[in-house]
C-alpha cells in the first residue's frame, strides 16, 4: 500500500523497488528560497526537509502548511536551505529519514546530523522555533 493509503500511525514499509539507484538532481522552484530535493543534501549547509504528498491538500503547493514553510524559508537569512520532499516519489529518502506522515519536517545542521524533526503540520510555534534554532546555530560542524 502506499503512502497516502495508510494512517497516521502506520509504518511504511518500503516496496521493493524503493533502493533503486537513479540519478535525481536538485530542481530549483519559482521561490527563490525553496527547493525540491531528490536526492542527497549538498554537505556543510543547514537544511530543512520538508516531506509532503500532493493528495495531503494543506501540505501541496499553495496549501497552508506549504505556506508557512515558504514563509519560514523567506525569513531566513540565507545560512539555510528550505528543501521538499515529495514523500512516495522519493521513498528512499523518506525511509533514511523515517517518514511515516505528512507533513514531516527534518532539521539538520552543517554537520549533517538531525538535530530535529516536527511531524504533522499542527504545531506551528514548535516548527518556527525549530527553525529558529537551527538558523541560530553555528555554521561549523564538528571537526574530524
């Protein structure tokens, strides 16, 4: 089953097509700040991963939760990059970063650790402080 087929507490089982390797590119959108990723995070940058499904109608393009992560995005000062995800045509990263619903949202500093992660989309003070947070936080990773 897919995605959009199971509830908010259901686990997603991978299909097993889902570790295919294809060379994917990252697509810039209209919004400056916003970008569609598909496939890995360019290193030491602060990025936020946004998981969305176009049948989740708040979270599509336009909707009110994509809203608010253009916004976020807009506010920032440029130190981090606003990412989708569309979580079913990128089931390889969906399952590296444990989706399970839509909205998720994956924070992860320079370093490339998580250093955080809001799932659904009904805590908008918790998303925008998580934000905060990472855009605060210094650029340097830790040394190696």
């Amino acid at each position: 089953a897919s995605l959009c087929e199971r509830s908010r507490d259901e686990n997603l089982s991978p299909p097993p097509h889902a570790f295919s390797q294809s060379s994917h590119t990252v697509k810039k959108m209209s919004s400056p700040s916003v970008k569609n990723l598909a496939s890995e995070l360019p290193p030491g940058r602060k990025s936020v991963l946004f998981f969305w499904a176009s049948w989740h109608e708040p979270s599509n393009t336009g909707g009110s939760i994509d809203a608010v992560f253009k916004s976020l995005a807009s506010a920032t000062s440029g130190e981090v990059d606003f990412y989708r995800v569309e979580a079913e045509a990128q089931q390889d990263l969906s399952l590296r970063y444990g989706v399970q619903i839509v909205p998720t949202f994956i924070l992860i500093d320079a370093s490339g650790s998580i250093i955080d992660r809001v799932d659904g989309g009904d805590d908008v003070p918790r998303l925008t402080q998580a934000v905060s947070t990472l855009s605060s936080r210094s650029s340097i990773g830790p040394l190696s």
